[in-house]
C-alpha cells in the first residue's frame, strides 16, 4: 500500500491503482489462508471463495 500511496503522491493514478488492488488481493488471499484454504489463481475466484468463507460474519 506505501507504494500506491507513493505513485498516487506523484499522480501516477494508474500505477496507483493497480498497486492498491495488489495490496487487496493480498489482504483477502491472507484472510481466505488463515481459514485453512488455499487460492492459487486469482481473479473472480477470489472474490467468490472469499464471500463463501465469510458469509456468514
């Protein structure tokens, strides 16, 4: 996330963007391991494994 706050303080809004997504994807793949499963591609599957594990909270 620094570096998206970086490139975002040097208008690199793209860049920024894209480093912030990172930073997302990280933080819910984290989240989806702590709960003892295991994503290896990413994408729209991500998203859905996570609402899957967490619905219910």
């Amino acid at each position: 996330m620094e570096r998206a706050k970086k490139v975002h303080g040097m208008g690199d809004f793209p860049s920024a963007v894209f480093f912030a997504q990172q930073s997302v994807e990280k933080a819910v793949k984290a989240m989806i391991e702590s709960r003892g499963e295991y994503i290896y591609n990413y994408g729209p599957r991500l998203a859905n494994e996570f609402l899957k594990i967490f619905q219910d909270e």
